[in-house]
C-alpha cells in the first residue's frame, strides 16, 4: 500500500485513484477490526464507517 500524506490531499483539493484506495483499504481494513460478535460495527467501526462516507462523499469514486 503506498503512503498516504493527506495534507497533500487537503491542498491539491482533490485525492488521486491511489489515495482514494489506499484511504479506503486503511478505514476498512480498521473497521474490520472493530467488528462485534454479530459482525455489527462496535462503536469504534461506526465511526470509521463514517470516515469512509465522509470521504467518499468528498471524493467520490470516479467511473470510467
């Protein structure tokens, strides 16, 4: 996974296909590991849930 440098984002205005998938792959890989015994979202993984949203409202995936 590369390097994310989100500042950069923040200035540039926009991620690039390679942020995007690197910041999706970090929350989900982090909101997999907040899951509970009934695979819901503990409190922990509804807030990186969230973070995804947020993110992919800002920068939504892009179709070719």
């Amino acid at each position: 996974m590369a390097a994310l440098d989100v500042g950069v984002v923040r200035v540039r205005g926009h991620a690039t296909r390679e942020e995007r998938l690197a910041v999706e792959d970090l929350l989900s890989e982090k909101m997999s590991r907040n899951l509970g015994p009934d695979y819901e979202p503990t409190e922990r993984g509804a807030g990186d849930h969230d973070a995804i949203g947020a993110f992919l409202l800002r920068w939504p995936i892009e179709h070719a």
